[in-house]
C-alpha cells in the first residue's frame, strides 16, 4: 500500500479537500441517548445499523439473527460515500468496544478520512424507542470502552 511508506503528517497534507479534510464521525452510545438525531445534525450522510431493519413505511423490524448482516451493510453504505467523497460521513451505532469501530478507523484510512469519535450521554432522559431490554442496556453501559 502505497500510504505505509509516507508520514501521517504528509498524508494529511496531500488528502486534504478544499482547505478541509474529509470527516467521518463515529457516533457512540446507548440506545436513547441521541446517536441518530446528532449524526443527521453533523454529516452530510448518516448511516446505522439499525436503518437495516427499517422497512419503506418506516416500521422497524428487528431480527437479532441478522444483526451481522446489518453491520455489514451499514459498513458497505460507509464505504460507498467514501468512495463518493462525500466530505462528512457519520456512523452511529452504538460501538461499546473499540473492536467494533475498528472497520471505520481502517476504511478511514484507505480513504483519507479524519475520524473523530463522539460518546453521546443520555442526560436529556431519552427514550430507547427500540425497545432494547433494561438488563441488555445494563451490559452495554458495563463493556463500553472509552480511550481519553
């Protein structure tokens, strides 16, 4: 790859767009806390897993069985804007462990993208409109990695 023999700093230089590099949010948190209503607010596209599971009348359908396949797509759609360039991307989903944002941070790379990540906290009281359980969100809040 032709980006492993040049400094990051030159990178940066080369892949900037207009004064301004391209960006790509990663929006984090728990279900209710506002991931959706912020990544539509920031970026230009937004993109989730969850839109999988959304039917043409809007109705959302989860199926846990297909939960890979909806990562994947959500991860396919990433790729597809950056391969438009468009300038400011946004994935939310909820991304508790570092592992899980990891596909971003490299499709961010091959691209030339900035990535910043934003933990959205639910202070405002938020409702989990997707019917996620009590102890499943528990487990979310206990395994949520957070680099500083």
């Amino acid at each position: 790859m032709l980006f492993a023999t040049v400094p990051k700093q030159i990178i940066g230089i080369l892949l900037k767009k207009n004064g301004n590099m391209k960006k790509l949010y990663i929006v984090r948190g728990i279900p209710g806390s506002g991931k959706s209503t912020l990544a539509k607010e920031i970026a230009d596209v937004h993109y989730e897993a969850d839109m999988y599971f959304t039917d043409a009348e809007g109705n959302y359908n989860f199926d846990f069985n297909k939960i890979k396949a909806a990562h994947q797509w959500c991860q396919s759609m990433v790729r597809m804007a950056m391969e438009y360039n468009t300038e400011k991307i946004a994935v939310s989903n909820t991304s508790t462990q570092e592992w899980e944002m990891q596909v971003y941070f490299d499709l961010a790379a091959e691209h030339g993208y900035q990535v910043t990540s934003i933990v959205v906290e639910n202070r405002h009281g938020g409702e989990n409109v997707h019917g996620v359980p009590a102890d499943k969100l528990e487990q979310m809040k206990n395994r949520f990695e957070i680099k500083l």
